[in-house]
C-alpha cells in the first residue's frame, strides 16, 4: 500500500490566500481569443467559463472544450458550484446540431458534453444529451465523445436513452463523501450517484466509464478513500480528484487546502484500489486532460 503523508495544512485558515501550486497564468492566447469568439458566435456555453475552471487557458489554447448543454441555469444550488441557479426558461431544439458543427468547424479530438441539472425536464435532459452525441457523430466522426451527465433523479430510461447513443466515456461526478452530501450536494444522493455507475456497467460491459471528486470541503480521509473504494467497487476505470476553490463568498468554505504531494499519494492509492487511470492533482477538473485519460485507458 502507498506511504500515507500527513495533513500538511489542516490548520490553515479556510479563507486564507491560495497557496502558491494554486496560481495560473490569466489566459489570453490566440487559440483562446478565437475559441471564445466562437462560443459567442454560435450561442454555445462552456462549463470552462460558468465554472470558472482554472484551466481554461491550458485547455482551450489545445483545444480542447467542455461544452455545456441545456442552458446555464441549474435547477439545484450545490453549495461548492459557481454555476447560476433557479427556474431554468431556456431550450434550444437547434442546439445538439449547433454543437456537433461547432465540434467539426473546430477539428476537435476529444470533446466532453455536460449540462446543468434540469430536473424540470421529464427526462432530464438525456434525450439532449443523446441528440448532442449523435450530431457530433456526424459532423466529426473521428472525435471521441464524453458525456458528463447528472443524475437524472435516478431514472433508469434516461440512462438508457444517454447510453444508447453510444459515447466513448460516460462521467458523472460523484463530488464529495456521503456524509457531506447534504451540505454540499443540494438534490444529490450519494447512493444514486453509485447505483448510476452500476447500472451503466450492466447495461454496457465495455464502456468507459469515470468519475470525479473535489477536496477541501472537509472530508476526512477515512471517508476519501471510502469514496475511492466505492467508485471502483462500481467497477468505474477513471477517477479524477482536485482541489475545491471557492467561487464566492456565499458559497462552501474551503476547508483546508491539499498539498500536491498528498494528491501525488491519493494517486498511489487509486491505483492500488485498481482504477485504470487517475488524474489527481490541486488544479485537476473532471475534464482536464480528457483526451489522454481516455487514451490511456481500454476495456474488454
């Protein structure tokens, strides 16, 4: 088993100045100047931009985009996420079509789909998802797609509907320990969010299959590696593990921030727990480097 390392900043103030491993450079290249022209051009929302990702820059100068479907107004109000919250008004019939060209003008390799929830939809969104998909095939039938999807309730035929549509990588972010759903994960339930990854195997032996966690909104570690086991218990090949960063003051305090050393030793132990690729690092999101994740990984 991997070396356990101490909490080394357990007592720092939660809203104390970042550390230094948490600075990035504002982005501004050529590639992103015109990739955010084209987000506007075409009336396409990013979770790079509504999640204030830090990698943006990084990201979309390779790019590579995480486009977010279904409006950018989330009927939940997770108490960690920057993305607005409320009576979502917005659908957009044209819009899987607008994505799968904006996919094929762009010449992407890899693109990842998510959504805000939109739990005022009979299915959630899932046969939105489903048309993204099969629009993307379309217009770049060489590109790998990932969706990242909520929870949909639970509800079996919106999996299905999501799954029958065949994408390389299907995400759903489990986002903290059981204990911290309540206080965190506004509408969520942890089992749901388990039992999603278990139907997904059951239903498609041979798709890829991942999931993320943020760090900092005061787990332990006990209940972070509980987590971890829970995740490849459900048979999920890629885990993703970062650093919590506060959006605002109104939303979750940091509870403390993790060294890059103790990210390096989660890594160790979701290897060992047999997660086929994990990403695990301060500034690590749900789908920064997406493209080699998947590469990296194969089921039979």
């Amino acid at each position: 088993m991997g070396v356990s390392l101490p909490l080394l900043d357990a007592v720092r103030p939660a809203d104390s100045p970042k550390p230094p491993w948490l600075k990035v450079r504002a982005p501004g290249g050529p590639k992103y100047i015109r990739l955010k022209g084209l987000m506007r051009e075409w009336n396409l929302h990013s979770v790079c931009e509504e999640a204030r990702c830090p990698n943006i820059g990084e990201c979309w100068e390779d790019l590579t985009a995480t486009f977010m479907i279904l409006g950018d107004v989330c009927t939940r109000n997770c108490g960690y996420c920057a993305v607005t919250h409320g009576r979502p008004v917005w659908e957009d019939r044209e819009e899987p079509e607008r994505v799968g060209r904006a996919v094929g003008e762009l010449g992407l390799e890899h693109v990842v789909i998510t959504s805000v929830n939109r739990d005022d939809l009979a299915d959630g969104g899932a046969a939105h998802f489903a048309a993204t998909t099969r629009a993307i095939r379309r217009h770049a039938p060489g590109c790998r797609v990932e969706l990242l999807i909520p929870d949909f309730q639970g509800s079996a035929s919106a999996l299905e509907t999501v799954i029958a549509a065949t994408p390389d990588v299907l995400n759903h972010n489990t986002e903290t320990v059981p204990r911290l759903y309540k206080l965190a994960r506004h509408g969520g339930r942890y089992e749901r969010s388990i039992d999603l990854f278990r139907r997904a195997r059951a239903a498609a032996p041979a798709l890829v299959t991942k999931s993320g966690i943020i760090l900092g909104l005061g787990e332990e570690r006990d209940e972070l590696l509980a987590t971890m086991a829970d995740l490849r218990a459900a048979d999920v090949n890629i885990l993703t593990l970062g650093q919590y960063l506060r959006p605002s003051a109104q939303h979750l305090r940091v509870a403390r921030f993790y060294h890059p050393d103790e990210f390096a030793e989660l890594a160790v132990r979701g290897r060992e727990l047999g997660f086929a690729h994990v990403e695990s690092g301060p500034l690590v999101r749900s789908s920064y480097h997406a493209k080699r994740q998947a590469e990296s990984v194969r089921i039979s």
